[in-house]
C-alpha cells in the first residue's frame, strides 16, 4: 500500500471504502512509541466508552531525529495499519509526524478523518507574564516549517524560545521517568530556558507529559508547564460528535496495543506508563 516515496496509496479506493462509518468503531491513534498514551489518557478520560486501537512505531523511535520523508513514510504506513482495521478517525499523537506528515495522510486516505498535534503556542502567548515561552519539541520538530509558522503567527510580540529535547524520548521509551538520569538529561536543555526568564513552558513532543513532574520540579513554580493532550482530546470529542460518531454504550471503552518492536518491552512500559495492565502485540508494518 504504501508506494517507494512513502506518500502514495495505490490501493486508495479499497482504503478509502474501508473508511468506518461505524459509531461504535474504534479510534486510531499511533505515534513513533509510547509517547502518544499521553494523549490516550486524556481521550480515555474524556471519552471513556471508546475503544481505540493504538500502535507505536516501536522499531522506528525516535522520529524526531530522522529525515522527513522517512517520518511521511512511516506515518503512512501505521497509519495504513488502523485504516485497515476499521478505525473511524486517527489521530495522530505525534507532533513531529503532524509537523512533517498530515498532508500526505490526508491525500494517502481520503475520507479519513485524522487529528494532528501542535505545540500549545497560542495558550502559552496568552499566559506568559514575563513576555518569554519556552518550547520543548524534538529536533525535527523544532527545525521544521510549521513550528516557525506557528509562533509567527501566534507570538504577538512575545519572545518564543524553541529548544530541542535531545534524550528524553529516549528516557520514556525505557520507562525512565525521574531521578538523576533524567535530571543529567534535562537540567542542560532547561538551563537556557530558565537565564532567558521564560514563565510558561510548552511541551511539543507527546513524549514529554510523562517527565512533566521531574521537569515541574527542575524549573519550580514561577514556571507553568503545558502540552496539547487536553486540548486534541476536546478536538476528538467535537470531530465524533459533529459527524454522529461518539459511540453510543457505557462506560466500558478499552485500549488495544500494538508496536512495530518488542511486544514484552512495550507492554511492560506502557503499564508504568499508564497505570493500567497493558499487553502489547508485535505488528510487522
Ligand atoms: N512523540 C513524538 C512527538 O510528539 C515523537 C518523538 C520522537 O519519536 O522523536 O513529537
């Protein structure tokens, strides 16, 4: 399905009628790893009867660090994976794969609906008392186009100060959530945040929620720290109820998981991850 430039679909039309109209089909959601679950559990809280189908580019993380036709190319084929499956909107909990991918995914499975991330620059304009905002995003994220025609859009004068994130997908993806490893990680990308005086702090990779105490505690209380999960489960929320597709039963949703690289590995860190009793299955995709 997925062509050798990684954008094409050339069994579209079969994609596309495989497109559930179905109130009770699952959501898709996928991501380079496990970062995305943080997004999960904000949808799980807001929608709590939905199923959702979630696979993690296992085998492939971190995304931020590769070239972007190869992010387009994966993008395009997990997300193949849920189309396939019968999911009725995908998001796509991977601000690097929004930055570099959701064109592509949108022309690849037309009739799909797909919910892409961005870093939360206009709250964290309309906050910031000293005038500056930190945003923390993966490297390719933060060299991409579409972060720089974010802030000039939305920066009204404030200093925005975008910083790449090196390491600390690494951490989460090995189930590292606090202690001095992350600190020998994150105390150098926070430093030059913290001399410039910023007062809010955007988290722009999915990743990052889960270090969310450890670099709370790093930067203290004069700084807000922020992300986008709350706000793409309300865009979820509004998507499905605009096109009568919020499933109609309960309150007993569930999560299946699968991952592109080692199922024993990602079950046992999205159960740290999520407080939930997660088994995962390896999917070659
Ligand atoms: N969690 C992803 C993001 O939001 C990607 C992290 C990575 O794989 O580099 O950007």
């Amino acid at each position: 399905m997925v062509g050798k430039s990684g954008v094409e679909a050339p069994e579209e039309l079969e994609i596309a009628s495989a497109v559930s109209t179905d109130r009770n089909a699952p959501i898709g959601i996928f991501d380079s790893g496990l970062g995305g679950l943080s997004v999960w559990r904000e949808i799980a809280a807001m929608m709590p009867a939905e199923h959702v189908q979630y696979i993690a580019d296992s085998a492939f993380v971190p995304y931020g660090v590769r070239p972007p036709e190869e992010i387009r190319a994966r993008s395009i084929a997990v997300a193949g994976f849920l189309v396939e499956r019968g999911v009725k909107l995908v998001v796509v909990a991977c601000n690097t794969a929004s930055a570099h991918a959701i064109d592509e995914l949108r022309t690849a499975y037309p009739g799909m609906t797909f919910v892409g991330l961005e870093p939360a620059v206009k709250p964290a304009v309309g906050m910031t008392m000293t005038g500056r905002v930190g945003v923390l995003a993966t490297p390719r994220t933060v060299t991409g186009d579409r972060l720089r025609v974010l802030i000039d859009h939305w920066s009204d004068g404030v200093q925005v100060h975008t910083i790449a994130g090196n390491g600390m997908v690494e951490l989460v993806e090995a189930g590292v959530l606090g202690g001095d490893d992350v600190n020998a990680v994150i105390g150098p990308i926070l430093d030059p945040l913290l001399e410039d005086h910023v007062d809010v702090l955007v988290l722009g990779c999915t990743h990052y929620p889960f270090l969310h105490d450890a670099i709370a505690d790093y930067v203290g209380p004069a700084v807000r720290v922020i992300d986008s999960g709350n706000a793409i489960a309300r865009r979820t929320l509004s998507l499905l109820q605009n096109g009568r597709l919020l499933h109609d039963r309960g309150q007993a949703g569930s999560i299946t998981l699968f991952t592109t690289g080692d199922a024993d590995e990602a079950t046992r860190v999205s159960t740290l991850l999520t407080s939930r009793e997660l088994t995962a299955t390896h999917v070659d995709v």
